[in-house]
C-alpha cells in the first residue's frame, strides 16, 4: 500500500509513546502517515474497528459547538479513550 491510495481519504490510526500512552491519529486525508502503518494497513484498520467495539466510559463535550462540520466520529472516539487517562466518572474529553 502507498500514501496515494488513501489521498483525499481520512484514515485513522493508533500510535503508542514511550510511556505507553496510545493516540488516535488522522490524516485528515492529506496529512502524512508513516510508513509502517501503510505497511499494516489490514491490523491497522481490526485494531481500530476493536477500539470501535468498547464501550464509552465518558462523554465528549464539543470545545466550539458553533464551529462547522460532523465530528460525530471523533466524540465517538474520545468517549471510549478519554477514560484510560482520566478515570474520573465525571470526566469529559473536549474536542
């Protein structure tokens, strides 16, 4: 697989820092993905529909909710993930 099959699309991916905290990343259907997540694109595209699969444990509460634009996915996503990094029930992600 090369970056050009997936211009123009958003494809979404996971990295991992040196602490073991995981991010969901996007190329917004331009930017840059790395090369070994080009490479495994078919465990890419399991682990983030696994990701998919968990259950919210927040809510995410829009940062500028006149802004424009469906981030409908995204609040999907910082519902489920926001949680690992702060386990407060009351917790909320702001996008």
């Amino acid at each position: 697989m090369n970056r050009s099959e997936l211009w123009g699309w958003e494809w979404d991916f996971l990295a991992v820092d040196k602490t073991g905290q995981v991010a969901v990343l996007s190329s917004a259907g331009y930017g840059p993905i790395p090369p070994a997540v080009l490479a495994g694109r078919a465990s890419v595209e399991r682990a983030m529909d696994e990701l998919a699969r968990l259950p919210a444990t927040t809510n995410a509460v829009p940062a500028n909710p006149d802004r424009d634009g469906n981030y409908s996915d995204w609040y999907d996503i910082s519902s489920i993930c926001s949680a690992s990094h702060n386990p407060s029930p009351r917790s909320r992600a702001c996008i």
